[in-house]
C-alpha cells in the first residue's frame, strides 16, 4: 500500500509539472500587447512543442498504469483537459470565422457600397494589427449595412463594423481604437475559448472533407449556432472584454494614435444608451460602459503623451462623410 501511494505521489508530481507547462504558454498567449515587439507566428503550424511533448508523454504513462486505477483515472482526465487546450490549425480556425461571416451579413446586412471608405478602414485595421498579438494574419475589415451600435469579429481575422458605430465615431484615432479592441480578441482568440469544449473539437485539430461527414458535419453546424449566440446575442466574458480593451490602447498606441480613442468612444455610446437599441448591440453584449471607461481611464495613466499622439478627426471626416448622412 505504501508503494502504491508513492507511486500515485510521483505521478501526481509530473502531472503537475506538465499541467504548469500548458497553463505557462496558455497564459503568454491569452496576455495583453506588451511593449516588446511581437515575433509573428507563421499560421498554421503548431509553435508549441511543449503540447506535442505533453500528449506523448501521457501516452507513455498510460502505457505503464493499470487499467481502470486510480491513477490511469487521473491520467485521462488530464489528458482531456490538456487536449481541450490544443489549437487547431489556422486554416481551421479561418473556416469557422468565415461560417460566422456569412451568418454576420444575414443579421447585420451587407457591406455598405463605398469602396473608398471600406478601404480606409482595412488601412487603418490592418495597421493596428501589425502591432498587435498576431500580426501575421491575413485580417478582413467590413463595415456592414446595421444601424445598431456594433463591431464583432470573427475567429481568423474578419471583422465586422456597423455603420451605426461608425457614425459615432469622430476620429481615425476612435476608429483605431474600436478596431484594435476587435484584433485583440481576433489574437487571444476569445470566440474559440469560448466554445472550446463543444463536442465538434473533441478528437479534431483541423477541419477537413471527412471532419464535415456524419455526426461531425451536425456537430459543427451546431457549434457554429452556439457562437453565433455568444458573439450575437449573450456576449464573451466579461474579463474577455476587458482585457480587449486594455490591448486596443495598447496597439493603438504603439501604432501612433492616441489610446485614448476607445475611451472617447464609450463615452460618447455612454451619452445615447438609453436611446439606442439593446438587442444585438454593444450595450447588450459588452460589460457596463462606465466600468468599461473606468477601467481604460486608469490605464490612461501608462501613457503621460497620449495627448500628442495622432487623432486625425479630418481624415476620419473625409473617408465617413457618405455615411454619415
């Protein structure tokens, strides 16, 4: 009996060391835009030799337990919980974001049709997320035909922006700040973590021909309704929007704006809250706007020459004016 609890005692010890490990990338890759330049990763290949490292290893120890013991128990419930955390490849994650795209332009309506003012917004997006967690991802801006006070994004790097929104909006350097809000939940990849454990991702890391087939077909098609329902309608965790607001003023200020843009623009969809529309918006899926504000008020601080960074209200003027009307 003493051998045995000895046995359990080492084994228990590794499996911590090897749970640290997984939780220790989890946290760098779930953390906010640090000041140091972030090296891309090239999409679609796994960087983390640490998971690969961790499965075989739990394949050897289930190799030398017992069968229906404890400690194989134990074995296997790491084992899920380690699996549960593994990313699934790029082109993977872009084909669930393009599914909810499609989904976007039925609730939300089509692209307005102004090329000019649609690519502004790419420039402007696109150059927030070069300085943001995944800067190497091929990252879609669309603003879409929606009266609602909205922006969403989708797994993979397509991002919505309602027109309602936009006409809130008063500068480039607001507009970068609500775009760099949307990229950094593109990079800590909230809308997977959100759904991670839907039965479609048990057994797959990426989407094929034959992942779609049979159960696995229906099982995707429902996971794309949960999403749906957490982007759309109950909205991400609360933390989750909280630390996207903390990374946008991070990017937007390491990309030359002002990080107080976002601040200006939660203060001014704090001024129409109670005579806008609720449902599907900002104010039905995002945190309370003044604890919002609070909280970037008093990151505000980390950036004593925010005032003399880049706010650019004219060149936002002269791209938004068809909307506008």
């Amino acid at each position: 009996m003493k051998v045995r609890n000895t046995g359990f005692g080492i084994l228990f010890f590794l499996l911590v060391i090897i749970f640290t490990l997984t939780i220790s990338w989890a946290n760098q890759e779930s953390s906010p835009v640090s000041s140091t330049p972030v090296t891309p990763r090239e999409p679609g290949k796994n960087s983390h030799p640490e998971i690969r490292l961790a499965s075989n290893f739990f394949d050897i120890l289930k190799e030398i337990t017992k069968e229906g013991s404890k400690e194989r128990k134990l074995l296997e419930g790491a084992s899920s919980i380690l699996e549960s955390t593994a990313e699934i490849d790029f082109q993977s994650e872009r084909t669930i974001g393009e599914s909810l795209a499609l989904e976007g332009f039925a609730r939300y309506g089509m692209p307005v049709k102004d090329k000019a003012l649609q690519k502004y917004v790419n420039l402007v997006g696109v150059a927030v997320a070069r300085n943001s967690l995944r800067p190497g991802l091929p990252y879609v801006f669309v603003v879409v035909k929606s009266p609602l006070q909205n922006a969403f994004s989708c797994p993979g790097g397509i991002i919505f922006l309602s027109a309602g929104l936009l006409k809130t909006i008063k500068t480039e350097a607001q507009l970068a700040g609500i775009l760099a809000h949307e990229v950094a939940h593109v990079g800590h990849k909230d809308a997977l973590k959100s759904i991670q454990r839907a039965r479609f991702f048990q057994g797959v890391g990426k989407i094929t021909a034959a992942t779609m087939e049979g159960d696995k077909g229906e099982q995707f098609e429902n996971m794309i309704g949960d999403l749906q329902n957490i982007l759309f309608d109950k909205g991400l965790d609360q933390s989750m929007e909280f630390e996207a607001d903390l990374a946008a003023m991070e990017t937007a200020y390491r990309t030359g704006y002002s990080p107080n843009g976002i601040i200006k623009v939660l203060e001014a969809l704090k001024k129409i809250e109670m005579s806008s529309k609720k449902r599907g918006s900002w104010f039905s899926t995002h945190p309370p706007l003044s604890e919002r504000i609070r909280k970037c008020k008093e990151r505000l601080s980390r950036y004593p020459d925010w005032k003399r960074m880049a706010q650019l209200p004219e060149r936002f003027k002269k791209y938004s004016r068809g909307i506008a009307r």
